[in-house]
C-alpha cells in the first residue's frame, strides 16, 4: 500500500513593489523614488584620481581641478519621478535663475545664470551649474556683451560656450618629433605611434618578432612594424602570415624530364638510360658501353638513352645480347648443284659434292674407294673418307674435337692409328680409345679464320702377319673469326 504524500501550502505573501528608473531606488517612507548616492555605495567610484560628484540618477567624475560653484539659494524640493513619468532627466542637474557662473562638471565649460536660465536648467540639490546640451547653440541665447570664463584646455565659442581646445591641431602641445598627439577634453596626451613603446621620454621600436608566434617561419622587424617571410620553396598565404609549399613541378618546372615536388623543394629524375648532371636539373646520357664489357657479347653501341648490341658478320643477335651463328646453308645457299653447302661458325663454304680423286672412286657409303685391280693402289689407302667440322676461334685447350672409329672389324686383326698428314705445328694428340677407336684431341689453341686439313689413318693389320690394309678419315677442320 502506497504511502501517502503530505504537502505543506504556505499562506499567500502580500507585498507591494514600485520599480524606479536607474539611479533611484523607493523611498517607502516617502512613497516615491530618490536619488541614489553612488559616490557613498561604490566603492572606488571613479579612476585615475578623478573625484566623484553626485547628482540626480548617476554621478559624473571630475578632475580634482575642476571648479564647481554652489547655488547661493536653498536646492528645490527632491521630487524626481518613478520609471515612465515623462520630464525626468537622469544624470542631468542644473541651477536656479539667481546663480552665479560655474564651471559645467564632465563637460568642461563655464555658463552664467542668463544663459542657462529657462526650462532647459534645473537646481540640483549638490548646487552645481550643468547645461543638458551645450552644443546645441539654439538653446543657450547668444550675449557677446557677458563674458565667460573657461577652465584651462576651453575656449570660449561664438555662441558664447566653453568648447575643447585642440591641442594636437593648433601645434601647442609639447610632444616630441617620435610622439604621436591626442586631443583630450580639457587637455591632450603624447602618445607612441602604433608598433613603438614608451621606454622612459623617448618610443623605442617594438620588436615584434621576440613576440612569437606572430608569423609561420620567419618574422623581420621593421621601425614600427614587421613583416613575415617564407623559406626557400614556400610563399605568403592570403593572410600574411602563414606560408604554403611551392609546386614548382606545375609553377615553374626546371627540371629536364621528370619532376617530384616535395615539401619545400623538388627533385629532378632522369628516365632509364640518363642521369642527372651536375646541376641537378638536366640529364645526360649514361654511356652503358664503357660501364661494363660484358653487356655485349661482340660490340656495345651508345644510343641516346640505351644502349644496343651488334653482332659481326655471320651472325644474329639473341636475347638481345648473345650472337648466334646463321646458318647460311638454310638462309641463302649460295653454293652450285655439284657442291655442297656446310656451315661452319661464322660463314659458311662450298665443298664438292664428289671429293673422290683418280684412282678412287665414290662409293654409295660417301667413300672414296681405290679399287684393288688397279695397279695405282697398291700403295695407296683403301679407302678415303671425307668429314668437316667447325670449331670455334681460341677454343680452351686441351679438348676432344672429334672421334675416329673402324666400321668393319676382322677377326684377328690388330687396329692402329696416328696422324698421317696436318699436323705439321703440333696442334693435334690422336689418343687411341679402344681397339677399334681413337680421339682426336686439340692441345694448341687455334686462331680463326683458318682451315686446318688433316688426315687420321687407320692401319688394319691381321695377327699373324699375312693382311694388311689402311683406310684414311680427311678431316677438314674450319675454325671461326671469334669465340662464338
């Protein structure tokens, strides 16, 4: 079950309240508003040595100079009227018609009884003389015959009122050539023109850029003033202050070929093939050839950027680099129809298609026989074979080039073999292999181009001496130009 609430009503309160304009407050007593003394309740009312004087809604602040002269007749009645009364004046105060000339508090000038005399003056209870608008001529009439006196820093005008006098335009004022003048009322002051500093009698110039952060990267003084710089790279944004980067890739570009903005600067890049100069902007051609001498397998050309291989006569470039024999007996055959073509590295020759020589006789096996009836062969080889092989120039030594075998083998024979004939400089080990095989074994380098011709002999001869036969393998060897 619930709790239930208990709630307390307090009697209706019955007050009665009057508001009043500012610088009045209610007089219960009295039942009407009266003027707050602001000189008495604020503390430190006015500044700068000024003095306070009160008067009807708000108070003024004098110099402690100024001369106030009291009304020799006893003040009006207090009746200033609650918020909304038309006629009220705040701030306002005035003499009746019998006083004598004063000096007008906070607006600095002097006025006798004939001229504020009339409906524009009021008697205050402090007996001051204060005119509601001096600078309205209309109001005050005119009587060059009544002289005023005015406070020091007046003058009396035309129209017969203490006015300002401009000290800073007349040129009576005593500041210095480096001082700028200000008009006051009453008075002027010497001032510091704008960026200078008062430091004892003289304005110094303020150094603006010790006061950071006034500019992004570089601040100069200047007499009065200063002004903001940018780093190599960077310029003034709008605002004088800042600095942004330079593209100077889209403002101004230097660079040869490629250009990469960076913040502050940039850099210059070259394409493949160059490298920046000394001045960091232009390109020149990298001279691939004299970098290395393995680019090429023959002979590196320089070209504006790369760099190409050539290969010499007789051959064609591989892989951009390597030379490969041509083959010319495929390509452009060139030899006769009683020739044949064979390529070797670097060219190719044309051979006769029928190397057999009188008293042979070419056989179906490609061998030149000599025929046994024939009385011219009995001290000659039985048979001639002809080979060709090409090696290439300054090939490592030593090194088997070719191999020489029996193809036909008698029963109890015995097989030997030497160099008959080609190999007058020692260039060539024939190494027997086998019984019915030998090898052919290069042991001098060879120099291209040169055709070297030799004859490996093969002498057959039976085991108990009754047959004896020999056959000759001619080997044409060619050797190429260079070393592919």
């Amino acid at each position: 079950m619930d709790t239930p609430i208990n709630c307390l009503l307090a009697p209706p309160l019955m007050f009665s309240l009057q508001q009043c304009t500012d610088g009045y407050e209610w007089d219960p007593v009295r039942q009407q508003c009266k003027d707050i003394d602001e000189c008495d309740i604020v503390p430190d009312a006015c500044k700068g040595g000024m003095k306070c004087v009160n008067h009807y809604g708000g108070y003024l602040c004098l110099p402690k100079t100024a001369q106030i002269i009291v009304n020799n007749e006893q003040p009006q009645q207090e009746t200033p009227p609650a918020e909304g009364t038309s006629g009220a004046t705040t701030g306002v105060v005035a003499a009746s018609s019998m006083a004598t000339s004063g000096v007008l508090p906070g607006g600095g000038f002097v006025a006798s009884a004939a001229a504020v005399a009339g409906p524009e003056v009021q008697a205050g209870r402090n007996n001051f003389v204060i005119r509601r608008n001096p600078a309205d001529p209309q109001r005050i009439p005119s009587n060059p015959s009544h002289r005023i006196q005015c406070a020091a820093g007046y003058e009396q005008s035309e129209h017969n009122v203490c006015q300002d006098i401009d000290e800073c335009t007349a040129g009576t004022h005593n500041c210095r050539t480096d001082q700028v003048c200000i008009n006051l009322r009453g008075s002027f002051a010497c001032q510091c023109p704008p960026g200078y500093q008062k430091r004892g009698e003289q304005c110094v110039d303020i150094d603006e850029c010790t006061i950071p952060p006034y500019c992004h990267q570089r601040c100069v003084n200047t007499p009065g003033s200063f002004y903001c710089q940018c780093s190599p790279g960077f310029q003034l944004a709008a605002n004088n202050y800042t600095c942004v980067d330079i593209n100077e890739c889209d403002a101004s570009n230097q660079c040869a070929q490629q250009c990469y903005n960076i913040l502050g600067s940039f850099i210059c890049q070259c394409n493949q093939g160059y490298e920046l100069s000394s001045d960091r902007l232009n390109c020149e051609d990298i001279d691939e050839c004299r970098t290395s001498s393995y680019l090429c397998q023959y002979q590196c050309v320089n070209e504006p950027g790369k760099f190409s291989c050539m290969c010499p006569q007789g051959y064609q470039v591989v892989r951009s680099r390597t030379c490969q024999d041509i083959n010319e007996c495929e390509t452009t055959n060139e030899c006769r129809e009683d020739e044949m073509c064979w390529n070797y590295h670097g060219g190719f020759r044309c051979y006769p298609r029928n190397p057999c020589q009188d008293p042979y006789i070419l056989t179906p096996e490609n061998r030149c026989v000599c025929p046994v009836s024939n009385a011219m062969c009995r001290e000659l080889p039985q048979s001639i074979v002809y080979k060709y092989m090409s090696i290439r120039s300054d090939r490592s030594v030593p090194s088997d080039i070719f191999q020489i075998q029996a193809t036909t083998i008698y029963a109890n024979t015995i097989n030997t073999f030497r160099i008959k004939s080609g190999n007058e400089n020692g260039e060539f080990y024939l190494r027997q292999t086998s019984p019915v095989s030998a090898m052919l074994v290069l042991v001098k380098s060879l120099s291209g181009p040169r055709e070297h011709i030799v004859d490996l002999e093969m002498l057959t001869v039976s085991s108990i001496g009754t047959f004896r036969t020999s056959s000759v393998l001619r080997l044409t060897i060619i050797v190429g130009p260079f070393s592919f």
